[in-house]
C-alpha cells in the first residue's frame, strides 16, 4: 500500500492528465505497484543519472558504441506512448513509456521481475539515459499545450502525431472549437456588409467623343449604380482606373477582356500625347498600329455589352471625374463596318462636296463620326445616340477626317481652287469612293449614263520581302488603264481639255471580283484592311492553299498574272483535272483513272508515286512541279493501295464499295449508287431480312446482339469476312454461337474451328454447353489431343488454342472448315510469326476475327486482322505500310478517313457506352482459368494430402478437433489456384499459374483505355501480381492490411488522379470496404471468398455515385477445382447468397462431415 501510495503522490491533481483520465490504464496505474515514475521539469526528466543508476538491480556499465537505441512516440489505447527499442549483444529490448504532462511513467509487463518505484531494469536505465541526453521529451511536451490534446486523449483513433503536433485524420474533417463559431459570425456579419455594398453596384464601358482632342479614341471602363430593374445606371460613379481595379470581381470574363484593351488604349495615348497634332494620319497595314489592333479585338466583345455609353465631353478630363448623367448615352454596338460615299453638287459660284454613307451598294445618309481627329466611330443620332458603328478601312478613316464634324466641303469656282479640285482631287475620289453627282448639264461637266464595258480580269501577284500582295483588276473597254476593283468608286472621270465628263463603272462586276478575292482567305476580311490583302508567304504555302484559290479563280474566267515575281515559287499553280470512269463487273470494280496537269497526262506509276512517295508531288516537263491535293490524295492513297493494274485501269474488289462511293461522292452512277445504298444499309444498320429468323438459343439476345448476328450473316451472304470488336462483356461469344447454330439449322455440314487463347476454351465450352446445346463439341488441346483426330469431323465446334493449330498445321491445313472463327484476335497482329503464317494456311469458307482491341499498337495490327479475315483486303503489305505509316507512326492526316471508310462495314465493335440502355448498370462475369499440368499436378497432389489426413483426423479425433486442419486445407488449396508458390515447401515451382497469365492479357489488353482493380485475400499473390506488372511496365498502386494511413492515402491519390497509374492490387479484407475508387473501371477478383456479399462489396469500391462509366467486375475461377465448389455453393446455399457465411469458420459451422469432405474430392 505504502509503495501505490507513492505513486498515486506523483501524479498530482494539478495535472491535465487526472482530469481527463477514463481508460483502463488509468485505473490499473492507480491499483499497481509495478511501474515506475520520474518527474517531468522544464521539458526534461528531473533526475539525477547518477543516482538513478543506483537504483538499478543487475549493474553493468555499457559503452555507448556498443549499444544502439531508437526512440519512437506513438499514440495507443493507454495514450501518448513513447518506445525504446535497445540492440545489445545481438538481442533486442523494449522499454514502453506512457508520457504525462508531469512525468514519465514506465509500463512493465505483469511478469516482470524488476517492480515498483525503486528498482530499475538495466535496459530501463540506459533508455532513460538517452531520453535525457539527447532531450528526446523536448518536443513532446508540446503535445499537451495543443488545443486538441484532451480530444485525442479521449478518441486516439482519431489522431496522429508527429514533430509536437497534432493531427486529425482526413475523414474527420474540421474540427469544431470554440473559435469557430465567433468566426462563422464574423464572416457571416462581413458577408452581409459586401452582399449590401455590392449589390446594385454595375460596371460598364464608355467610349468618349471629346470634339477638342487629338489623341486616339478610348474606351474607358466606369462604377456605376444600377437601377431596381437593373436595366440602366441609375449614377455615375466614377471613371477612375485606379479605383476601378478594385471591383475587377464585378466583371464577366468578355468585361475583363474589354478592361484590359481599355488600359492599353490609355496608356498608348499617353505616350503618343504631342507625338501627333492635326489630322490623324495612319500608316499602311505592314505597320498597322497598336492602337487599331485593339479596337479590333474590341469590337466583337462590344457587340455584347449591356452597358455601353457614349461620354459626351468638349475635352478631355484632366483628372478623373465623376460622369454627369447628361453626358452619358446609352447605345449598343453594330458590327457592320461603314463605309463612306459622297455627293457633289454644282451652283452657280461654287461646288458643294458632301460625305454620305455607303450600304449595299448605295448611297446613304451619312452619320456624325467621331472623335473629330481620328473619326474611328460614327453615331446615328448626335442628340440623342442609340447606335455606333466603326469604318470598314484605313482609307474611310483617313479621308474622313477631312469631313469628320461639317460633313461638306465647299469648292469655289475660283481659279486658286477649282482647277486643282476638278483636274486632281474630284478624279481620285472618282475613284476610291463611290461619287454621287447632282449638276446642271449646262455648267460643262457631263455625266454619261452608259456603263462602262468589262473586256478582261486577272490578278496581279507582287511580293515584299516576305509578304505577296494581291489586286484584282478590271479592264474597260473605254478606258485604258485598268481600275482597281478593291476601290469603291463608281464613276470615272475622264478629263481631255474642255471636255470633262464622269462615266459609269461596272460596280456589280467590280463588286463580284472583290467578293471573290475576299472570300479566298479568312485574313482577307474584316475591319480596318489595307487597300490590298496580303498573306505571308508561309500561308500561302501551307497546305498548298494556292491551289484551290487559284483553281476558283480560273473557274471564274480570271487570269493570274505576276507568279514569275514570287522567290522560290516554281508550282503548276491550279489543281490537276481529274477524270474517272467506274464499271461494276462481276466481283470487281474496273476504274478508269485520268489525272492531267494542263495537257500534261500522269500514267499510273506517276500516279502511284505521286501518291505513295511523293507527297503528292509530280514533275512536269515544263519543270514545274505538279501538286495532287490532300483531298485527293486521301481517296486515291487507298484504292492504288488495295486495287490491281491491269492495262492502265485499277481493278478493285467489290469489297471495297464503300471506297468507290467516296471517290465519286454525289456523282455516282444511279447504279453503282443502288448497289453500294444496298449493301451498305445491310451492313452497318444490320436488321432482320427476309427468312432469316433467329435460331432457339437458350439465351434472350439483347437488341445490339440480334443485330451482331444479322450483321454477321450479311457478310456470310456476301461470303466476306469481318471482325467483331465489342467491348469485353457485351457477350461477342454468345452472338457467334448463334450465327453456328443458325448456319448448322440451314444446312451446314462442315465442322467450325474456334481458335482461342487457353485461358478461354473453358468459357466457350461452357457457353456452348449453356447456350447451343444442340451443338456438338469437342476440345482439341493437350498432350493427348491426337487421340481425338479422327473424331474431330463428326463435330459442330472444334476448340482449340493458337499454338496448337501452329503445332498440328499439317493436320489442320488438310480439313475444310465451315467457320474459322478467332478469338482474342490480337494474338495474330503480326503477320511475321509462325502463329499468323499458321492462321493463315488453314480452308474455310467464312472467317470471323474477335477481339476487343483490333488495333492494340499500330494501324499495321488492323492490316493483318483484315488481311486474315478478307485475303488481300489491302493489297500488299509494303503499300499499306508507305501508305498509311509514316516513320513507323500512324499517319493522322486526313487520308484515315479513307481507311475507315474502306473497314467500316467490316468490323462492328460497340462499347458499353453505346449500348448502355440494353446492358445493365454493373456487369458481372466468371473468367474461367484451365491450369497447366504441372499447376494441376501441385493442387491435386495437395488435395489427395489433405483429404487423407482428414478422414484419419475426423474419424479418430472428431469433426471439431480437426477444424484447423479442415481450415488449413481448404486455405492452401485456394493458393495453389492463384499460384503454387504461394503455398510452403512449393517456393521453388518454376511452372506457370493460369490466373497470373490470363490476368496479365487482361492488362496487357486494358489498361491502355480503362483502369483496373484487383483484389485478392494474399497478399503474397498481389506481390506476384506486382512483379509481373513491373516486368511489363506497368504502374500500379498497392494497399493491403499493414499499409500505413498516410500510404494507404497517396495509393489511393495516386490511382484516382495520375493518368499513369492504371492498377491498384488490393487484399480484400484491406480494400474491400470504405474506398472509393471511382476512377477504375474494370474489377478482377482473383480468388473467390464464400461469401458474395464480400465480393460485392469489393465490387462497389468503384460502383458509386461518382462513377461516370460502366464497371464490369469478374471472378476469377479455376476450373474442376474448390474454387468451382466455392462459386456452386454461392448459387446453391441460400444461405450464402444471404451473407450469413462470413468466413471460413462460419463455412465450417455450416456443413457436416460429408459436406466438408466434398470440398476435397
């Protein structure tokens, strides 16, 4: 009692630790005399090591060099625990602490022979050394001053320490305190404060007209108050940039846009102030300023502003001010650009020019434009303004300056100005602008009404540096020199001595010319243009853009002149004449072909190398070089590539319709056109036709199946092959079974042969078992296959693997087939092997191909399934190769379009998503896995063990005695189906696991476009799993039951988030519950547990809310072993289908003797 006493002492009331103490540590440290208790003092033990050593029973003195000490806290049950883990002559110690805010208390197990508060162990003494020396408790201390000690004290599961903090687990989230609520208040109270601020506060933009000033034009963004409806600004509040930038929040995306362009324009003025005084002048568009650059990019953001005004001030402010309402109007923004005309009047002193506008070919009214020194804009209304528009191009705002605000100009009939108007100014504006005259016969300046007549058009081509200019130009019989039609004018005035007459242009043949050019090029268009467009020379080069502008050109009758002038420039400059003839003849399509550059005719080697080799480049006689367009080149690359010469034509199989269609698009004969409609309906829209009705499969066909077989007995029609490529899951099986069972019902004699991958004979004897029973069937695969030769002729379906029919090709190669149907494909993608080569050798009259991925790495692996399934589809191999590969890389131009015209009818694939309204929203299958020989001899040796010990066992010790052994047994046999290595005295098994090798095709197959998870109850098989995956490059995450919280957390980042990991390996009991791992898609569980429920369970880890993609999870199951007892009895136990059988021991309480027994045969 004296010696609990003592302790109880030391532990004073004062400390936190009494006050929130309810474990049981607390009340056993109360009762015993065991451990031992050294006071806490300014972040240190008060103890003195001297006499502390004292108090130790069994003396030695230690070498610091020869003993090693990790010191680790950790937070348990107890509460704050601190570890000693001491190395000493090649044995290990533990000395545990539980750490109070006023001492250190050592934790000594009941059996310890070192007891109470005045002895201490050897191992305790240098434990509380090091703690000392190295003030080790400096930074725990820490812990209990954290605002959330007394919480994790109380709910330690809660909470993880480190480095003096605290820290609660992600799920918790924020932990509540005090401090919270007054802050929720505080942000509620300044919310509210802002929301009120806010809330009728807009900002918009102006545009000032400023009469007086000679800077540029601006746009200035301004605060202001809305109205209740929000409709217009009730006030003004101020135009100021500076103050402005801080409500930068109130505006959209496009606001902000105009805000930035709006800083621009004010500061490019600032630096140009002075800089430019009268008339704005601008120069030319090889040096467009910054200042029209940004009104362009304006424009289209203007258009759509609810709040832009008009700010009406005869000068600019000198400092920032608040706008008046009156001089504000609000307008809206019209796109349109403007264009200026003008009309001349004559009176008896004097000529009167006045500036009018010009739309649609007429002449207007003219609006106000403004500001006065660079009229940029113009105004409907200058009283009341509701809308603006901006010039359509640099020359209506340089002449408009001349008459920005009169809008007239007065001429006297003087000699100082009316010679110098008539004989200069009045013929150039003729010219550029469209004049209107109004003037009395009798004043000698005559206007003749008739047009003028066109006699030629061309377009002249000139270069500058790295810039080619181009001018359209019209020739008028009457006049000599030629008139530019990008010039506006409408008259043309001819002055030759006393006689002064205007005549009439063309505008509607000048304006269809200069529409022409325009629309050749989108940089040709837009405002603010210089009088001629120009490209650069890298886009008129790219693409060989020339050659559709300049073949429009010479469809319209217009000449191109100047090509000469252009560096470098040594093209045919028009598009090749391209004639084809096509003929149906009976199997074939014979196409006759004609390509002309001028009168220069390609033969088809040209042709072919034009195409092929050449980029579509050819060389003339005149040593220019010809160019075959793209889109050309695309329809033309894959019928030289899968079509036969024979005389100068093509012959292409009738095969190939959808290529012909293509190639003459529209213009098809009507019946080459009949025939391709025909065909084509029946084979990408496959739907029941005539007789052919479904055959009675034990199965209900969802739509998308049915039409898998009607498509497939279109190609049986035609007697054409095909690849069927749906996604794993949408039953590709099934619809083959019933297209063989439709084919024996109508009169098919001839066996089938069904080559497959091992992992997948089971699955189709199993399915043809279930599905086509009236189909006879026969596996040919294993040591013992031989046997089965002269029977094979007498079954529908003969089953068997790749490498066999590579081995037996000498067997094979004599029987005709009625089917040849492959499945996982992808396994002959390359033509080079003895596996294709095999493949290859063998008669049937149809050839299916099935696989999920019919191009896994490169457009070569579609040649060779297509090549199988169709013999010489795509002609020769090192065609397609120069056709559609480029340096070992798919050519991704346009001409794939081609290709995918030339397979489409051919290869049905649908993914889940396409046909998710007939499939449910979570699909689940078994993966049935065959062992090889020396897997199954490992199992059935262990089995035939297990099975003698526990006869012996029950029948002497009893059911229940020998329950370990019965659990053992079953455990081990599990392994050995994931793999023998798994299971002790097996480690050095050098044989293959069926799982691991269908699981890795699996991956191999998927992970390019899904994410995989897999589960297994071994931790030691998901290691396995790991190391394959490694070998293949393969990313994976991994979490089973020892990972640590902040590894289980970046596994699971890491799978969710980064693109490269495609695989998270999970144990079941680890990973089965509590994630969410929405990003996988596909879910592999590789050894069964009893109950289903569990496996559901792992399942949902990706089927949740959150899921945007169909999940399809399979069991993966060994056949004729306890895994197919485990899966029977999930279908046949009612109560394990109930979840009542959690585990193996329950297993165990649930069947007899017998049923035990069962397990092991």
């Amino acid at each position: 009692m004296e010696k609990r006493q003592i302790l109880h002492n030391q532990i004073t009331p004062k400390t936190i630790f009494l006050s929130i103490i309810t474990n049981a540590m607390d009340k056993e440290l109360k009762k015993s005399n065991r451990h031992f208790a050294i006071p806490l003092k300014r972040k240190n033990l008060d103890v003195d090591l001297t006499k502390l050593f004292e108090k130790v029973s069994r003396k030695e003195n230690i070498h610091k060099s020869d003993i090693w000490i990790k010191l680790e806290t950790t937070l348990g049950k107890e509460g704050l625990l601190l570890r000693a883990e001491i190395h000493y002559k090649q044995e290990a110690f533990l000395v545990k602490f539980i750490v109070y805010p006023d001492q250190l208390v050592i934790l000594r197990n009941p059996r310890s022979e070192t007891k109470g508060n005045e002895k201490l162990s050897l191992m305790e003494y240098y434990a509380i050394e090091r703690i000392v020396t190295v003030k080790y408790l400096a930074d725990i201390t820490k812990y209990f001053k954290h605002e959330l000690y007394e919480f994790m004290m109380n709910f330690p599961k809660d909470y993880r320490i480190s480095y003096g903090d605290i820290t609660p687990t992600s799920y918790l989230g924020h932990i509540y305190m005090p401090k919270t609520g007054e802050y929720l208040n505080e942000a509620i109270h300044k919310m509210d404060t802002w929301a009120r601020r806010e809330s009728d506060l807009i900002m918009g933009f102006c545009i000032p007209t400023f009469w007086w000033n000679e800077g540029i034009p601006l746009l200035f963004p301004f605060l202001g108050k809305t109205t209740k409806d929000k409709a217009s600004i009730k006030s003004f509040i101020s135009i100021d940039p500076e103050r402005l930038a801080l409500y930068t929040h109130l505006l959209s995306e496009r606001q902000l846009a105009l805000f930035e362009i709006a800083n621009q324009l004010r500061k490019l003025s600032d630096e140009s102030k002075g800089a430019r005084q009268g008339i704005f002048k601008i120069p030319n568009c090889e040096d467009e300023p910054l200042m029209l650059k940004l009104w362009k990019r304006a424009f289209p953001l203007l258009k759509d502003e609810p709040f832009l005004y008009m700010f009406s001030k005869s000068k600019m402010p000198k400092d920032n001010i608040k706008p008046g309402r009156r001089e504000m109007h609000k307008v809206s923004f019209d796109e349109t650009p403007v264009r200026i005309a003008f009309l001349l009047e004559e009176e008896e002193d004097r000529w009167v020019l006045s500036r009018r506008g010009y739309e649609n070919g007429k002449i207007t009214k003219a609006n106000v434009s403004f500001p006065r020194f660079c009229p940029l804009f113009t105004m409907d209304d200058p009283r009341e303004p509701k809308t603006i528009k901006a010039m359509g191009t640099l020359k209506d705002i340089r002449v408009g300056t001349l008459l920005s605000k009169e809008l007239q100009m007065t001429v006297y009939k003087h000699p100082k100005s009316q010679d110098s108007f008539l004989e200069r100014f009045l013929p150039t504006l003729c010219t550029y602008f469209p004049v209107e005259v109004k003037i009395p016969k009798k004043l000698g300046l005559e206007v003749k009404n008739e047009m003028l007549t066109v006699e030629s058009r061309w377009m002249e081509l000139s270069q500058h540096h790295s810039k080619i200019m181009f001018v359209p130009y019209l020739k008028y019989r009457e006049v000599e020199e030629p008139v530019d039609a990008l010039q506006d004018g409408t008259l043309w005035a001819r002055f030759e001595g006393n006689e002064r007459t205007l005549q009439i242009r063309d505008n509607k043949a000048e304006r269809k010319l200069q529409e022409l050019l325009l629309g050749l090029h989108p940089l040709f268009k837009g405002h603010f243009l210089n009088d001629h467009p120009e490209l650069d020379m890298s886009v008129f080069m790219e693409g060989y853009w020339f050659l559709d502008a300049f073949s429009k050109l010479k469809e319209a009758g217009v000449e191109i002149k100047g090509l000469e002038k252009l560096d470098g420039f040594d093209y045919h400059p028009y598009r090749p004449d391209i004639q084809m003839d096509v003929r149906a003849e009976k199997g074939w399509f014979d196409i006759g072909l004609q390509v002309r550059f001028g009168d220069k005719l390609l033969d088809m080697e040209q042709l072919r190398n034009a195409v092929v080799k050449q980029g579509g480049k050819v060389k003339l006689k005149d040593g220019k070089k010809g160019v075959i367009p793209m889109d050309w080149q695309d329809k033309l690359s894959g019928m030289l590539s899968m079509g036969q010469e024979k005389n100068g034509k093509l012959s292409l199989s009738k095969v190939h319709f959808p290529m012909v269609a293509k190639l003459y698009g529209k213009n098809a004969p009507k019946d080459i056109t009949e025939w391709v409609k025909t065909k084509r309906k029946r084979l990408e829209k496959p739907a029941a036709k005539g007789n052919v009705k479904l055959p009675l499969v034990k199965a209900t066909l969802r739509p998308y199946q049915k039409a898998g077989f009607y498509w497939m007995k279109a190609l049986q029609e035609e007697e054409w092959g095909g690849i069927l490529a749906d996604d794993m899951g949408l039953g590709k099986t099934l619809q083959v079974l019933t297209l063989l069972l439709h084919t024996k019902e109508t009169g098919g004699k001839q066996p089938n042969l069904i080559v497959a991958t091992k992992t997948l004979l089971y699955n189709w004897e199993e399915q043809a078992a279930k599905f086509t029973p009236n189909l006879t069937f026969c596996k040919y695969y294993g040591q013992s296959r031989k046997k089965l030769q002269k029977e094979l002729r007498h079954h529908d379906l003969i089953i068997t693997t790749y490498d066999t029919v590579k081995s037996d090709i000498r067997f094979f190669g004599n029987m005709e087939f009625q089917y040849l149907i492959t499945d996982e494909a992808q396994a002959i993608k390359n033509t080079g092997t003895d596996r294709y080569k095999a493949m290859s050798l063998l008669n049937a009259q149809f050839r299916l191909a099935l696989s999920g991925t019919p191009i896994e790495n490169s457009v070569m692996d579609l040649y060779a399934l297509m090549n199988f399934v169709n013999p010489g589809f795509f002609g020769t191999e090192a065609n397609f190769r120069n056709i559609f590969l480029e340096k070992g890389r798919v050519d991704k131009s346009p001409r794939m379009e081609a290709l995918q015209t030339a397979i489409k009818p051919f290869i049905l694939r649908r993914t889940k998503e396409k046909v998710a309204k007939d499939l449910p929203e979570k699909t689940e299958m078994v993966m049935y896995c065959e062992m090889e020989p020396q897997q199954r001899k490992a199992y059935e040796t262990l089995r035939n063990y297990y099975k003698g010990e526990l006869e012996d066992k029950i029948s002497t010790e009893g059911l229940n005695k020998s329950k370990f052994k019965v659990l053992e047994g079953l455990m081990r046999l599990r392994q050995v189906c994931d793999h023998p290595v798994l299971v002790p005295d097996h480690h050095n098994y050098k044989g293959y696991s069926a799982k691991m090798e269908a699981l890795m095709e699996q991956v191999v197959e998927k992970t390019g476009n899904h994410k995989l998870l897999v589960f297994s109850q071994f931790t030691g098989m998901l290691k396995l799993i790991g190391k394959a995956l490694e070998k293949q490059g393969v990313c994976y995450s991994y979490l089973d039951g020892q990972t640590s919280e902040a590894s289980r957390k970046k596994a699971i980042q890491q799978f969710q988030e980064s693109d490269s990991v495609r695989v998270f390996l999970l144990s079941l009991k680890a990973g089965g519950s509590g994630l969410n791992l929405t990003a996988g898609d596909y879910v592999f569980l590789v050894d069964p547990w009893w109950n289903p429920a569990v496996e559901s369970q792992a399942i949902d880890r990706c089927y949740r809310i959150g899921q945007d993609k169909k999940v399809m999870a399979y069991r993966m199951i060994c056949q004729d072993t306890i895994e197919e007892k485990i899966l029977q009895m999930q279908h046949e136990k009612k109560e394990l289908a109930a979840g009542l059988i959690q585990t193996e021991e329950g297993l165990f309480k649930s069947l007899d003797t017998k049923g035990l027994l069962d397990l092991f045969k």
